[in-house]
C-alpha cells in the first residue's frame, strides 16, 4: 500500500533506521541523506518518510510530501553552499531507477553539462 513501510526497500530501512545513512537533514516528512556512490561533490539524497514507489506515484498521491521534498532540495543546496545544482528523479528502470522508493538527487559543486549522460 502506498505510503506504508515495505519490508523489502532499502529507504524504508534508513528512513526506520535499521541501515545507516549520513543524514544531512531531517523533517517530520522527509530525511536527506549523502549518497553511497556520488556523482557528483554534492550529491544528496531527499526522500519522502512515507514509502512511495516512485515520484509519479509520490505526486499523485501525496502532492504536500512531494512540495516537502523539493522544499528540502534547497535547504540541503543552501546548506552546501551550491549556488548551482539539479535535482533529479529517475522514474523506472529504464531512467536508472534501482530503488523503489521516490527519491530526489541535488547534485552540485561541480559544472553540470545538459543534456546529461
């Protein structure tokens, strides 16, 4: 069910606890953590707390947690002093999804080409 915690994905288990995560920031709705294998010098992960299987499904159904997510994208680029970032979703596999839990990555600290890739 949407927004309930699955037993299975990776987020649901920081978001619990139970797998350690470098938290950056923490709101009753989200938690921002550093990513595992950076992208870039900034590369942050802001994730819902309630399990959502993607950011289609996240806005869909939970349109105030998504605005609290990307609220939460400039917070973490304000306080890592990037006055340059993105933020990405990858929806489904072909995008480069590989969690199934609705994330956005703020990379920064570096140029970022367009397109990407």
């Amino acid at each position: 069910m949407a927004g309930e915690p699955q037993d299975d994905c990776l987020f649901c288990k920081i978001v619990a606890g139970t797998i350690p995560a470098t938290i950056v920031r923490e709101t009753e709705t989200t938690i921002a953590f550093r990513d595992i294998n950076p992208q870039a010098p900034t590369h942050v992960l802001v994730i819902p707390k309630a399990h959502y299987r993607d950011a289609a499904a996240l806005a869909a159904a939970a349109p105030d947690i998504a605005a609290d997510v990307l609220r939460e994208t400039q917070a973490v680029a304000d306080e890592e002093k990037a006055e340059s970032y993105r933020i990405v979703f990858n929806t489904g596999s072909g995008a480069g999804q590989t969690v199934w839990h609705a994330h956005a990555h703020v990379l920064g600290g570096r140029g970022l080409q367009w397109p990407p890739g």
